[in-house]
C-alpha cells in the first residue's frame, strides 16, 4: 500500500500511467483517468500552454480540484502554481484541463488532483 499522491492511470488501456499527473486520495484514483498531454509553448510569450484530459469513469458526477504546478528544464519546482480549480464531471465523461504557466522557464508540470471536499 503506497502513500498519496498517487500516479494518474492512463485513459488508454494499454498507455503508461500519465506521470506529470497525480492524484491525493486512492478512492479517487479509482474514478478519474489522464489522457496524453498537450504540451506547447505559446507566442509571442515562451509560455508552456497544457492541455490535459480528464475522464470521469465512474457511474456518479464528481467533483475535484485541478492545481497545476510548473517545473523548470531540471525538474525543479518554479514559483509558479494555478489557483486550484474545480471541474465538474458527469458520468462517463472527459473534460480537457488547460493551463498556462505565468513563466518562460517552464519546461515541465505536475497537475494535481483531489476530491473537492
């Protein structure tokens, strides 16, 4: 039994879970699947644009908060986080969560979800 947080499973079946995705509870991880991420820069400003999708497999809506976090080429967390937000997803559903980092440094994220409790 592993501690939180949790590695995101793949919407594909035969995919790798999705590393830059983690999940904070396992009753969650049950119920929401990371597709492939979109990852480009934006112009004129260098900014790292993601675009993620999220699966709700579950049978119930669910709530949760999305925050994303933004790593430098190294891997090192940057002073540069998203507000948490919340996402709403019906049913059997997928929703793309998409962010811009605030900095050109950007090379790499850790999207973090949890139950919006």
């Amino acid at each position: 039994c592993s501690a939180p947080p949790y590695p995101a499973y793949a919407i594909e079946h035969d995919a790798e879970s999705v590393s830059q995705v983690v999940v904070g509870d396992a009753s969650l991880q049950s119920v929401v699947r990371a597709g492939q991420p979109l990852v480009e820069r934006t112009s004129p400003d260098n900014q790292l644009r993601i675009v993620v999708p999220i699966r709700n497999i579950d049978d119930e809506q669910i709530q949760i908060l999305a925050q994303v976090a933004y790593l430098d080429a190294q891997r090192r967390p940057l002073p540069d986080e998203s507000n948490r937000q919340v996402m709403t997803l019906p049913a059997g559903s997928t929703q793309n969560y998409v962010a811009v980092s605030r900095s050109q440094k950007a090379a790499d994220f850790v999207l973090r979800l949890t139950w919006n409790k």
